[in-house]
C-alpha cells in the first residue's frame, strides 16, 4: 500500500469514528428528550401554554428528568400524575396565587453562578427581578396576589443544623417596592421587645397583604410569629414551629415540629396548630418532612418528600386522620388556584 493510500485510509477511517461519535451523541441526546416519557413510572411531559389562574389547573416544578427538568408545568387538578404541559420557565422555588407567581431561580454566569427572585403575572411574564444574596429556600405569594415573599440561606445549606443564617425579603408585586430584610423588624417575645445577633426569620405565610405568619429563630428556639408590615413587628405566638402555612379560613397552621428521640438529619414531624386554642394536631405522616406544605383545601395538606426524580409530592388530612397518600411523583413546589 502506498503513502498516499494509507493516508486515504486513515481519513476515511477519521470520517467514519466521526460520524459515529455524532451519531452517538444525537442518539444520547434524543434519548434524554425522551426520558421524560420512556423512563418506566416517568410522567409524560410536552411543552405548551401554562398559566397560573387557570381554574382546575395544579402547577409545580417539574422535577423529571429530560428537557422540562425544573419547569414549571401544568395539570389537571383532578389528575395531578397526569400528562404535565411544561411551560420552558424553570425554578429552583416557586409559588403562586391571585394570579402572581414568585420564581426563584438559578442563573448561570460567564464568571460565577448566582440566583434571582421573579415576580411573575398569570401568563409567566416577568413583571420584576431581584437578585438574591443566597440559595433559594421558601416561596410565597400572598392571597390577593399583590404582595410575595422569599427566602434564602445566606450561609449553611439546610435547617436541620445550627449554623445557618437565612434572609427574607417581602417585595410589592404591583410597584416592586421591597423589603429586603425581616429582621429589621421590632421582635416581641413573650410580649417583650427582643433584640438578639442570632435572629432569623424564614418561611412568610400570608394572611393578607399586611399580615403574615413566619418563624423566628433565636438562642437556639424557634418560634411561630405573627408579623404585621405597617407596624413593622414580629410577635411570637407558639414554640417549636418551623415554616408555617396558613389555612384558607386563617383557623390553623400548618408546619414543621422538631420532636425528640429520632435522627438529627431527619428531626421534623408534620403538625397543625389551632390558633385560637394552640392545641397542636400530628398528622398521620409519620416520616420527617422538610417542606413548608401547602393547603389544598381546607381539610389536606400537600408536602414533598424525597424520591426517585428528587421529590414526590404527598397529601395527608390535616385533622390527624386518614393516611399520606402519592399525590404527584417528580414534582416540588406546588400551587393550586382558586376555582
């Protein structure tokens, strides 16, 4: 065989390991586009309109694996493991109502990675941005729609130690005024002005525009408080509360309790606190849960807990009875509209 020969040989033979490596990678990639609905118990999931007001329509993040991972997608609310419409906005914690949804969302720079807070109208079009100054925890938006609410942890990555330090900034959908952060706030303790170098103040759950439910940490305790924007206050209620969600008729909470005798990675147990008595209610979900849930309706709470995809979502009566049942696999962060 001559030089030139071999040389035509060893390109055709370049050309052919190319081509391969291309098909190979195309396959690859059609298979992960795929995977959303290839992949056995995987939900099927296809782009389309979502919009947050639509009634009978569940929205979350989608946490599937495949092209829609961590987009906010729609459901039937009647059949929330049914096929997902995927809207291409993606969210690391999200939340709606009235209308108005917060997005906090991950953003990836040329020179570091950082994190945004949107404020979104029903059609998913951003209506303002906030940057935030640590990763994305808790979400809320309030009844109305006109005011949201968000939370980050500034140093340490979970609750379940000591050495966390969070930041929560309350923000006017309708002007983009904002509050960056709580712990300006007066805190009464027991009645009594509190001034500490420890406080946090995380998971904002809305009464109305105004009024709102939160936790407060100080010299090692947590405390449900009960914060008021106009007079600038965060008055403690109860012990032991973490993330707090307000039912519709404003009765009860829902939150995490740290109880005694189990793992220090797995300490909460999911409770509802009557506000007018503060007689505390377990729930029948027996596994730690480190969500802030959400209301349903008015008698069903809904929680993630980890699962194959990152998170499932679970449902559990909120009077102590029944049993947690699957509501959604693959799916974090939901949010349910009126009507």
């Amino acid at each position: 065989m001559t030089r030139t020969h071999r040389l035509i040989v060893l390109l055709a033979a370049i050309a052919l390991l190319g081509a391969v490596a291309v098909g190979a990678t195309l396959h690859a990639a059609g298979r992960a586009a795929e995977k959303d609905r290839t992949q056995p118990g995987g939900p099927e999931v296809r782009p389309g309109p979502v919009l947050l007001d639509a009634p009978g329509r569940t929205v979350f993040r989608n946490m599937a694996w495949g092209p829609h991972r961590d987009e906010l997608t729609s459901v039937p609310a009647a059949d929330p493991g049914g096929a997902r419409t995927a809207s291409g906005v993606r969210c690391l914690r999200f939340h709606s109502a009235g209308g108005t949804g917060v997005c906090l969302q991950a953003v990836h720079g040329k020179l570091r990675d950082g994190y945004r807070a949107l404020v979104l109208d029903a059609h998913l079009h951003e209506r303002h941005r906030y940057g935030l100054s640590g990763i994305p925890t808790r979400a809320r938006v309030s009844p109305s729609g006109r005011t949201v609410a968000w939370t980050v942890f500034v140093s340490g990555d979970s609750y379940a130690g000591t050495s966390f330090s969070t930041r929560t900034s309350i923000a006017d959908a309708a002007s983009g005024g904002l509050e960056r952060n709580l712990e300006d706030y007066r805190f009464f303790l027991d009645g009594r002005p509190h001034r500490a170098a420890d406080l946090n103040v995380w998971g904002v759950t809305f009464a109305d525009d105004t009024r709102f439910f939160a936790t407060v940490a100080t010299g090692g305790q947590t405390y449900l408080v009960r914060g008021d924007r106009r007079e600038r206050t965060l008055r403690s209620v109860h012990r032991n509360v973490e993330c707090p969600s307000l039912s519709p008729d404003g009765t009860r909470v829902a939150y995490k309790k740290r109880v005694a005798g189990v793992s220090s990675d797995a300490p909460w147990r999911l409770y509802v606190l009557d506000l007018r008595t503060l007689r505390e209610t377990a729930t029948a979900e027996g596994r730690s849960v480190d969500d802030q849930a959400v209301w349903r309706d008015g008698r069903t709470l809904v929680y993630s807990l980890p699962g194959a995809y990152g998170s499932d979502l679970w449902t559990v009566p909120a009077d102590g009875s029944g049993r947690p049942r699957l509501l959604a696999r693959a799916a974090l962060a939901p949010a349910f509209p009126a009507g």
